[in-house]
C-alpha cells in the first residue's frame, strides 16, 4: 500500500514537472515570437527609413530599434506620408 501512495505521489510530481516545463516552453515560445515581430517591425522601418530619407542617424537606428510595438506601429503609418524624418517621431 506504501508503495502504491508513492508512485501516485511521484506519478502527481512527475506530471507537475512536465506541465511546468511546457508551460515554460510555451510561453519561452511567445515572448521569443513576441521579440522576433518587433524585431521584424523595426528593422521594415529602418529600410522605409532610409530610403525615404537617407542615410540614418545611429540615433534614430537606436530609437528604432528600441521602440514598443505601439511606437512601432505608428511610426511605420507615418514613414510614407511624413514631409520629414522629424515628422515621422513627432509626438
């Protein structure tokens, strides 16, 4: 009867450990998903960037590169129609 209370109980551990570790896993997944669409954000707005305007700033390549999504996004609707390189990060 001992025998059988510890396998149940190192059966409920081992199940434990596993829905940790892909718990984990999913959300290590995510977060590197998350990165990787930022990451692809910047560097299409770094490209529009320089060839609407020029030769960039590692300034500007800095900010870019550490804008949030929300900045991301709005800059990239701004890129085309904005008259200057300022007008793209106004406000």
């Amino acid at each position: 009867m001992a025998f059988a209370k510890n396998l149940n109980r190192t059966e409920t551990l081992m199940s434990t450990a596993q829905r940790l570790r892909l718990e984990g896993h999913q959300q290590g997944l995510t977060q590197g998903l998350n990165q990787g669409l930022s990451q692809g954000r910047a560097e299409a707005l770094l490209r529009l960037l320089a060839q609407r305007f020029g030769a960039l700033q590692p300034a500007i390549t800095r900010q870019v590169m550490a804008g949030s999504n929300d900045e991301l996004d709005r800059w990239l609707d701004r890129v085309l129609a904005a008259p200057t390189l300022a007008d793209v990060f106004a406000g």
